[in-house]
C-alpha cells in the first residue's frame, strides 16, 4: 500500500459544515442517511491526547443522540467506566475524582507497589488534564438528556473493584454468605497472581442473575490483576504483545454482552482509538505492537466480521501540532510527511470541517498514509475502514480547565 488514489476527487465530493463553537454538525439529512440500519457507531480518535478529541466526540454524539438513545462505550477502565457513568447518569460530582485514569489512588495496596517498572513506568501521565478535558466532555453528556446508559470496557487499574463491591454490601446481604466478605479481604503480601486467584475462586458466588453487576466488578478485578501481572516489568514494546492480547480479548467480551443486552432504540457508540475500531485488520499496515498485539483480532474487526454488525465509522484526523503523551521515548510532536493524507488535507482545509466517504470516493482512498499519535504513519485503505473523517489542521495538547 502507499499513498495513491483520487484524493483530490474526495476533497472535491462536498463537505458538511461544522460548527465548532457549539459542536454542532449542519446535515442532518445526509447524518440521518448514513446511520440508518446500524445499531453500532465507531468513534476512532488517532490521539488520546490532544484537546480537539473533546470536540469531535462531542459533535458527533450531539448529531446521534438527536436521532437516538445511546449507550456510550469508552476505551477506559470498568472500575473507572462505573464512576463515570454514576457522574454522567446518577449527577454525583464527586464521581470523577474517584477515577484511576484522573489520578485517584485510594484503590491501591499500600503494602504492595504494582505501578509499571518497565517501557510503561509512569514518567508524567497528565491526570489533571485528562480529568479537565474529560469533565467537560462528560458534563456536556449529562446536558444530552439521551445517554442510555455508560461503561468502560478497558482494562482498570488494579483494586476499584473492591470499592465497588463494597458499595453494593447492603444490596447482596442476603444474597452471599458471610463467608464471601472474609474471603474478599486482601491479603498481606500477597502476589498479583495469588490475589487474582484467591478473587477468581469467589466468581461462583455471584452467579445468581441479581449479582451480574458485582460479578462483573469482581471480574474486572481478576482481569486488571492478571494484566498487571502480565505488563509491569515489560523491557521493551515486543514484550508487551501477550498482554496486548490478553486485553483485546477483554474488551471484546464487555462489547459482546452489551450489544446481547442493548435495546431496540438505542446505539452503541464506542470511543476508542480508531486502530482498535478497524472494520478489517487488513486494511490497516501494522508497525509496532498493535492492538490485540498483533495476534488476535481488534475489537472492531471481532465485531464487524464475527459478531456480523453492520457498523458505520468515523476518524479523527489532523494535520499537525502537539499532544500530551507521556511516554519518554516516543515524540509527542506531529511532523507528517508531504504525501500523507494529514499534510494533504490541511493544505486544502484551514478549519475543521467533516468529510463524507461515499461509494463514489471510496475507490480512490484505497491506499493512502495517515498520521496518528507517536508520529507514526501507516497505510491505510480509508475508503473502507471510514463512513466520514472529521479533519483538524493542527491539534493542541490536553489542557487543564480547572
């Protein structure tokens, strides 16, 4: 694959305005044609962290929630996912600040350091930005009035399950045995894989259909505990691939069970980066370790061609600009070659704008290089992977609002 194609003829087709001051996309005749008949929407951001994601989250889920329920689904932890929603659905401001992915520690051992030690060893992850961009992300949802419902369906930080559960004590008192909170009790010392087992040997006490929430939650805590495990002292990015697996195959379980239980009026949206949503794996080149390590199947790919949904999907685009990555060794400064459809479109486009792939301009994005987070370049078919890119010529680093 390579950069090739009419390019030039998908710039000429038509765009659909955008107005960014109130996140507000203008067509709603031509959204409400490309959405009928689909149960599921991709959101594919190609950086976690820049401020501009806020924007085209928002005015994609504004365009959908005038046309349907919604159940969000983000590429954040469940533990955190739970917060989140009992911030958006439940209005408790105090919600977010017990989130791992904002900086809250009250979940952790403090007789046991699980932190990573290896390539993903914390050299300045940007909580408090993260916490301001999202809050004002999950504040303009509460305003919807058409979020259904929320979850995360990453892997946690190790341990807010158990603040989870405890929270649901009064709900199963008489629905466990005494037994089970003496057993839930963390241990002294104990390794990640003897408090993931001793947690795992709990699950067959809330099988009873009125547990699933809590069976989830202790799941969650299983899961994070054994990818933990599997990633903290991981030398370089090669080591990384089983618990790369190991992950996707998570999400793709959580995904799985709410498109079993999601209702005839409402959407799934999932928010992700736009790798992990790809429509066809093979449509997209693979440098580095990729989702599901290179090894097993994304999750978009698990659910358009095994799960058999029929999905429509947009892209996040920009052309240049900063974020705010912590990894030390990876750049957080785009610098996108000359014939990459980045550089491309924001010779042609000063301001943010979307722009439709239609059946006539598929054929001619067959093959072209798009830029995403790291600097990183890869060829892509976009004809196929995308319904629509919503392009940003340059994008800013997260911020912090408060």
């Amino acid at each position: 694959m390579g950069s090739g194609g009419d390019v030039a003829g998908w710039f000429d087709a038509g765009t659909v305005r955008v107005d960014m001051d109130r996140c507000e996309i203008a067509d709603e005749d031509w959204l409400r044609e490309m959405l009928a008949g689909v149960r599921v929407v991709f959101l594919g951001e190609t950086n976690h962290f820049v401020h501009e994601k806020v924007e085209f989250r928002l005015c994609w889920i504004r365009a959908l929630a005038a046309q349907r329920k919604l159940l969000l689904a983000e590429e954040i932890g469940w533990s955190d996912g739970r917060r989140i929603a009992d911030y958006i659905l439940g209005a408790n401001d105090a919600a977010l600040a017990r989130a791992a992915t904002f900086g809250y520690r009250g979940h952790l051992r403090a007789d046991r350091d699980d932190s990573p030690k290896g390539v993903f060893a914390d050299s300045g992850y940007p909580y408090g930005s993260m916490l301001a961009e999202h809050g004002r992300f999950y504040r303009a949802l509460r305003e919807t009035g058409r979020i259904r419902d929320y979850i995360g369906f990453d892997i946690d930080s190790p341990g807010g399950g158990y603040e989870d559960i405890a929270s649901s004590r009064d709900a199963m008192a008489d629905r466990v045995p005494d037994s089970f909170w003496r057993r839930l009790e963390r241990v002294t010392d104990e390794s990640l894989l003897d408090e993931a087992a001793r947690l795992e040997a709990l699950l067959p006490l809330l099988a009873e259909p009125a547990l699933a929430q809590q069976r989830q939650d202790l799941l969650s805590l299983v899961e994070s505990l054994r990818y933990t495990g599997m990633i903290r002292f991981a030398e370089d990015y090669e080591a990384v691939r089983p618990a790369m697996v190991y992950r996707e195959e998570t999400m793709k379980r959580r995904i799985r069970q709410c498109l079993a239980r999601l209702p005839g009026d409402t959407t799934l949206v999932l928010m992700s980066h736009a790798f992990h949503l790809a429509k066809d794996d093979s449509d997209i080149e693979r440098k580095g370790v990729g989702p599901g390590g290179d090894r097993v199947s994304s999750l978009g790919h698990y659910i358009v061609n095994e799960l058999g949904e029929s999905v429509r999907s947009v892209w996040m685009l920009y052309g240049g600009g900063e974020d705010a990555q912590p990894l030390p060794d990876l750049p957080q400064r785009a610098n996108y070659p000359r014939d990459s459809i980045n550089r491309q479109l924001a010779a042609r486009f000063a301001s943010p704008v979307v722009l439709p792939i239609t059946p006539g301009v598929r054929g001619g994005l067959s093959s072209v290089r798009v830029g995403h987070m790291y600097d990183t370049v890869v060829d892509v078919n976009l004809g196929l992977e995308a319904d629509a890119v919503m392009f940003f010529p340059e994008v800013t680093p997260l911020r912090q609002f408060w």
